[in-house]
C-alpha cells in the first residue's frame, strides 16, 4: 500500500487492520510504501492534517458549478 500526500499540508496517518495497525506523518508531496498491507483485509487508512491544519483550495474568481476535489488513491 502506498499512500501520497498531493496536499499542501503534511498530514498524520493512521491505519488499522485485523492484528496490525500503523501510523505516521508524510509531508507535503511526500509519500510512504507499507507493502504488508498489500494484500490485506479490513484495512482502514484514516488521515489528519498536522498541527491543526486544514485541507483547502483558494480561487481567484469562482463561478456557477465549480468544484473542488479531495482524492486519496490507493495504489
């Protein structure tokens, strides 16, 4: 399991799996390879920006229909 952090805060990761469980922090554009969870089941990856922090996007104009988007991939 590889989890990227394409966000512009570090954030802290928790993960939870039957008789196992991590966790950590990858910075910004950072990334970390856990391969044990690879072929797992049940695995529950939660994540937290550090200190507080927020996820966020900031446009200069915005109009009708515009969107922001949040996506974790699992790769």
């Amino acid at each position: 399991m590889k989890l990227v952090n394409q966000t512009n805060v570090p954030v802290l990761y928790f993960i939870t799996a039957p008789g196992a469980g991590d966790c950590g922090t990858i910075a910004v554009n950072g990334l970390v390879d856990l391969p044990y969870y690879d072929k797992l089941q049940n695995v529950t990856v939660e994540f937290l920006p550090v200190g507080g922090a927020s996820f966020s996007t900031t446009w200069n104009t915005t109009q009708t229909g515009q969107q922001t988007l949040l996506t974790l991939v699992a790769l």
